[in-house]
C-alpha cells in the first residue's frame, strides 16, 4: 500500500461513487483518500467493499482544496475538457500518468477528481501543476468518477515497474501550503500596492495562484522567497495609503 | 463507434453496473453490449447516462453464454483470479489488450464479465480462447464490475506507442535579458526593504539571479511577473525610509 498519492475527491454528490472509488485504491494499492465539501450525507452514506472499508475510515474530509493538498509537492487535476480556457498544461493520461510515476519515486502527489456534474471549478484547478484527461471519445467525454478514478489508478499501476527506473535526483519540490502561503503574500502586496483593483481582485488571485504553481519552485527557493516577499511586505506597509 | 468488440455481461446482479458499464462503452466507443441471464430485475432497471442510453436500448438478453458469443471469432474472459485452476491462457490486461487489438483489425471479438459475486464460471470459461487479469493488488484483486469494463475498455483505446506529447502548447520560454530586469527588481525591492544588508547585498543578488534561473519561467509569466513587482516597488518607495 502507498500514501504517496493522495486521491482528493472535490465536491461529490453520489456516496455510491466514493465507495466506488475507496474500492478501487484498495485494488491498486493507494489508502491516502481526501474528500472535500461532499454533497450533504455523500460521504456519511459511502460505502465500500468489506476489504476497502478501512480508506473510507481513515479518509478525511475537508473544506477547502488548499487544506485537501497539505504535503502534496505536485497537485495533478482531472478534466474531461479539451483544452480550451483551461490555463494549465494538459497532458492525456498515458504521459500524465507517467509523469507522476516518476514524481512519486521521491515527492508526494494528490490526484483531484471533480463533482460528477460539473467537474473541478476554475478555482480548484488553478492548484493544479497541470491537468490530465482520459482519452475518452469527444461526443461523451465525461465519465463515471469511480470508473474515472478506477481508470487513472490502473495506469498508474500499469506496468509500473518499466517505469521505476532511478531518475537524478530533484531538489525536493515545494509542499502545496508553502505554495498557497506564498499565493497570499504576493496577493496582500498586491492588493496594497494596488495591482490588483477591487473588481479584478479573483481573477488576479486565480491568475497568480496558477501562476505560482507554474514556477516549480523547490522546498528550499519558495522559503527563500516566501522571505523575500515578506520582507516587502512589512516595508510597503509603511507607506502612506494609496489615494482611491 | 466500433461494433467488432462485443462486450457480454453474464449474470449481472446489479443494474448500476450494467449501466455503468454501458456509460464506459459509449466512452471508448463501442456499442454492443449482451447481457446473459441478468439477475431478476437487473436489466429491466438498469440506467445509463443519457449519451449512453442508446446501448442499453439495443443491448441483447440472452439465457445463454453459447447465444451471446454469435459471431465472434476471439472469445476472451475477464477474471481476479491467479492461473490456478484456469485451463486456459491467462494474461495480464496489458498483454491482453493488445493481442484483441491485433484481432479487431481483422475479426469480431467478445469480451466476458461474470458476476459481481461469483465472477465467471468454470463454463463460461470454457468457451474463452483465453483469460485475461487486470494486474490488481493479490489482497485485494476483486474489482466493480463496472469499473473493470472501464479499465479493459480504456485499455484497448490507450495509445499504444503512447506519443508523449503535450496536448496544450508548451509556452515560450522567457528570454536571458526578462530575466534580468526581473533580477534587478526584486534586488531594488529587497534593498529597499532591508532585506538585502549592506555586507550580504552581493551574496543575495547571485542567490536571487539563480533563483530566478530556476523558475522555468515562461515569457507572459515573467512579463506578468515584472509588472507586478514594479508595481509593489512604486508602492514600497513611498514609505519613509528605513532607520539604519
């Protein structure tokens, strides 16, 4: 069994779905499960097969999506979209599943699924490093979550041990709090040093947030920098407020 | 929509998972789908999503395995189980996949699934050139049946020379001179800030350049970037100046 991938599942309506996919870790070996925001009783009445029933109990449930993805160094998101307005690289499963193949050679990772209508939001995915889509056929792409679920773990799994083959080693990447606290001090420096206006003020954060990911900062530079920025921070403070 | 595979679902206990296996089917792309000797009510209640309805309104009940497998050249069986037992040749879904696909090119194919419960029996079996396993963990190795179909499905579509590309355009690398002028502002920013002293402000400025080497920063991002932090340093020059 492996904690290195976390499974976050983000707002689900159907606790058939999450018992589902509760199963499904359990055949491919994972146990780190995270539901965030369920729908009402979805995760109180989730269910699972008799051998999977101990990752639904050691699962937790979460509010928000920053707090799903504590000591996660690569955030992965799940779309069944093509790749119009999705501001983030978008990878099909057989090279994002590689990908994160060699990311947990050394780094933990958590792979988010969306609710079953509407899938991840913008919000939720601007966390993400990048995106990965089943290459389901394009007049139905959207797919059950538990079969979605079933489907990335398999290839995960698939032929993994072609894969585990000793990459150079990374400096270790930055754990996604470390991310989101950066995220809010350059947000706070920008809103007072006002970058961001009142009526672009979530669209500028979305921006920056995916942006921040973008940068593949390690453990080691998002300190340096998160220093850095609050450094200024505490400077541009001092000066008088900006005339409206 | 391929009709040379047929998948046939024998003595489905459960109507979610008939529907959930049509759903995978509209998914990948096939279309005939048998159903033998369902449980009771299992089909009549079966649902699907609604792309997928149209395989459940042409699916065929049959009593026997024998009727299901009309016309079909490869008959291939699903199975959890390890070889002990089997009879017949078992391989894993990923050598599996690919002999059915070197037979679809040419021939009709049927693809089993025996019951939630009880899985294929040693008959069913018996009419199966071979048996294939999806590569499970061995305490566990029991899926949904509905999942299963998805895996079997996903596989038989997933790349076989799985061309590693990115599907979303991989961005513009930021030029050596954005760079520098991003380096330079942030040096002005953190020496403004005090967070750059006197005696370290050369050691801060490599640690700095390099950092932002590091940051695989793409053009737009590094444009942005500027922006901002010429923004924040506007601001932070209007504070009183440090007391040294």
């Amino acid at each position: 069994m492996s904690d290195a991938l976390r499974i976050v599942l983000v707002s689900s309506r159907n606790p058939l779905n999450i018992g589902a996919a509760a199963r499904a870790m359990s055949n491919f070996g994972f146990a780190d499960l995270r539901i965030v925001n369920p729908y009402e009783v979805a995760f109180q009445e989730a269910r699972s097969a008799v051998k999977s029933r101990y990752i639904l109990e050691r699962a937790q449930v979460c509010s928000t999506v920053a707090e799903a993805l504590e000591g996660a160094t690569l955030v992965v998101g799940t779309t069944a979209l093509g790749h119009r307005d999705l501001h983030a690289p978008l990878y099909r499963l057989e090279t994002g599943a590689r990908l994160l193949r060699e990311h947990l050679t050394g780094g933990k990772a958590a792979l988010l699924f969306g609710s079953e209508k509407f899938g991840l939001s913008n919000e939720d995915m601007s966390h993400c490093h990048w995106l990965t889509r089943i290459p389901t056929r394009e007049a139905h792409g959207s797919m059950n979550l538990g079969q979605a679920v079933a489907i990335c773990l398999y290839e995960l799994k698939r032929e993994a041990d072609e894969a585990a083959r000793a990459e150079y080693p990374k400096a270790e990447a930055a754990a996604s709090e470390h991310l989101e606290r950066l995220t809010g001090v350059l947000m706070e420096l920008l809103t007072i040093s006002n970058y961001a206006q009142e009526r672009t003020i979530e669209t500028t954060e979305l921006k920056l947030r995916r942006m921040v990911r973008r940068l593949s900062l390690s453990q080691h530079d998002a300190e340096v920098l998160l220093g850095m920025m609050r450094q200024v921070l505490w400077k541009v403070k001092q000066a008088p407020p900006a005339e409206m």
